[in-house]
C-alpha cells in the first residue's frame, strides 16, 4: 500500500504537533517494511528528515499551512503519487481532496475555547478565520474514513460537536521519548546566566497562548510571592521562544515588580531542558484546554514533581496521584500550589507514581496501533 503523511509539522518548529509526526514516522519506520510512505515536507523542515527506511521517501510539499495553497495546490501534488490511503496529521485538511484518507484530531480548541485574545486579526478577519476552521474541520471529520484522537476527551468531545459515531474513530495515545527524555542526555545549562536558584524555582516550557493560562499564573505566583516572604527566592522560570504572547506576560510581569523573580530564558535545547527539569522545586502547567498533556509527561520522565489543571483530558491522562487545581480560580490555585511548594513530603510521594504512569504512553505503541489501522482501511 502506498500511504501519504503530512509531515510539514515535522520536528520542533511544529511544538507538540511536531513532536508528533516527528515520532510517528520514526517509529514507523522501525516497524513497517512492507508499506510504502511518502512524506510530504515544507523547505523549513525537509533537511530535519533523512529517512532510514528504504520504504519511506521524502517529498517537498513547500505548502504553507492553513493557506489558499494548502487547499488548491496540496492535492494536486497529492495526487501526482497515487497514493492509497493519506494520513493528514491536523485537521487542515484541503477539502478539494478526495481520495481516501485518515486525520488526527488533537483537539476542538477553536469550537470550545474560541478566544480573540488568541488572535491579532480585527473582528472581521477573525471571524472569517473561525469560518473558515468550521468548515475544513466539518469536512475532515465527515469525509475521512477514519479518525483518529489522541485522548478519550478528544474522542467525546468530537461526538458531541460532530455526531460521528464511535466506530468511525480511533482513540491512540501519543507517547513520551524516554530516549530524548534522559538524564544521560544532559548537556550543562548556565544557571548563573539568567540568575537561576537550583531548587528554588517553579518551572513552566511552552507557548504562553492564551489557553496557557499562564496570565492568571502570574497573579498566583505574585500573591505566593507575598505569602512566602519567608522564602523570598522562590522563581518562576517560564522556557518558549519568544513572541507576541510572551511579550504580553513580559510586560505584566514587570508591571508587577516581578522582573527578578520570574525569569525567561526563551528558547532551551531539549538537552539543556534536562537539567531545567532536574533541578526544579517541581512543574507547574495551569492549561484551560489540552487534547492530551505532553509537557508534564516530559517533566515526570526527568523526575520533576508536577502540579497541574484539572481541565479537559489531563485527569484522564495522569490519574489519581498528581496534584490538581481547578485552572479558572486563583485562590484555588494559590492554595494548591502553596502547600506543594510546603511539603517536602508531598513532592516525593508523587514521585513514586511516576513510572506508574510512564507505562502507560509509548510512541513505539502509538506507531504500531496507527499501522494496524492503515491496514484496516478499506481501500
């Protein structure tokens, strides 16, 4: 069978999309030597993949996404393959596309946490773009032959919005990289650089977009700040390459005094990341809405205690021995993370779990459920 994967996400650039399809083709490459893959890569990211499997061949597709070109253009170029079956790994589907395929569906963030503070578009634009999103995902979740979730909330969430019936989907968990993941791996990070106090600060790594609720995660650590008056040098450590949103809660930050305490580092290396983990005092993740929690799963594989939401899949994800806080109440979260930052007790504890759950996510498994679905796709 010749299979298509969409794989202009590729690597980091992609964030956790790219963490994804980074994973998923890898490891399909270990296991699958009887299909043929063709990847579809953009300019940016085409060099980043040097397939090791003779069965997988590498394309350019320098589409960019959620473009007119997406959607005119990429299923030409679809096309010219003669592919059996596509593998579209977000819900930017060209809706001029109609050969069979399968999608991913991380999550429905645009249908149930619609914010224009995500946006810089006026009101018109924006409302347009929400349009538009509406009617590429209506025509992914309708059209595909299979779909694919990433957690059981996605999975409920998409019944609820969109009808379709259980069978027309597949629930595969995406995994955590041990392997990347690893103390072993480490190379040093100048603490002293950014004025970093080993043991003495909470640690967050990721976008700072809207959902992120990392606004509110400033008032918290601010008012902790004035409660702790007998630690005085407690951090908060925020790691993502800088943008617009970043520099929103930069200049929040500053305005409440904050400047020395909560610190941005901008973008870290994965194997600088390593010592970041090692030597918090634990990760915080105060997300509104997730398809699935991939950062804490990354803290926890590096032995960092976490604290975090409550919110759409994460209790799914982590289970009864992590410390929740209702994201959307300030006292609530003070009040959490206050006694986590207390008890010494607390944070070793949770630490035995840790493998417990670990256990349960694999990009090796992830990798071999999405193969035997491509099987079971009637062509």
């Amino acid at each position: 069978m010749k299979i298509g994967i969409d794989a202009r996400f590729f690597g980091n650039s992609g964030k956790g999309l790219g963490r994804y399809t980074q994973k998923l083709i890898e490891e399909l490459e270990n296991i699958d030597h009887h299909n043929q893959y063709y990847i579809f890569l953009g300019s940016h990211n085409i060099e980043e993949y040097q397939p090791k499997n003779p069965n997988f061949h590498k394309i350019l597709a320098d589409i960019p996404w959620y473009s007119w070109q997406e959607q005119l253009l990429f299923p030409q170029l679809l096309r010219k393959y003669q592919l059996d079956l596509m593998h579209f790994l977000h819900f930017n589907v060209p809706i001029l596309y109609r050969k069979p395929y399968i999608v991913t569906i991380h999550d429905l963030i645009l249908l149930e946490y619609p914010t224009r503070k995500a946006s810089k578009l006026n009101g018109i634009m924006y409302t347009f773009k929400n349009l538009v999103y509406r009617i590429v995902i209506m025509n992914a979740v309708y059209t595909a032959k299979k779909i694919v979730t990433i957690s059981e909330y996605t999975r409920q969430s998409i019944v609820k919005h969109f009808h379709i019936p259980a069978n027309q989907m597949a629930m595969i968990y995406e995994g955590v990289d041990l392997e990347r993941f690893n103390p072993l791996n480490v190379q040093s990070f100048s603490f002293d650089k950014y004025g970093i106090i080993e043991g003495k600060y909470l640690l967050y790594v990721g976008n700072v977009y809207p959902h992120k609720n990392i606004d509110r995660l400033i008032d918290v650590f601010y008012h902790l700040k004035q409660k702790l008056d007998i630690d005085s040098q407690l951090q908060l450590v925020l790691v993502g390459k800088r943008d617009h949103f970043f520099e929103q809660i930069i200049t929040k930050v500053n305005t409440l005094g904050l400047s020395h305490s909560v610190i941005f580092p901008g973008y870290v290396a994965d194997e600088q990341l390593i010592s970041l983990y090692e030597k918090c005092l634990f990760y915080v993740f105060p997300s509104l809405y997730e398809g699935f929690g991939l950062p804490p799963l990354e803290a926890i594989a590096l032995g960092a205690p976490i604290v975090i939401s409550n919110a759409t899949c994460l209790p799914e994800i982590f289970g009864e021995h992590i410390e929740y806080f209702d994201p959307k109440s300030q006292d609530n979260m003070e009040q959490v993370l206050y006694h986590f930052i207390m008890s010494l007790e607390k944070r070793e504890l949770q630490k035995q779990y840790h493998q417990e759950i670990l256990a349960q996510y694999s990009w090796a498994d992830m990798a071999e459920s999405t193969k035997n679905l491509y099987n079971t796709i009637k062509i």
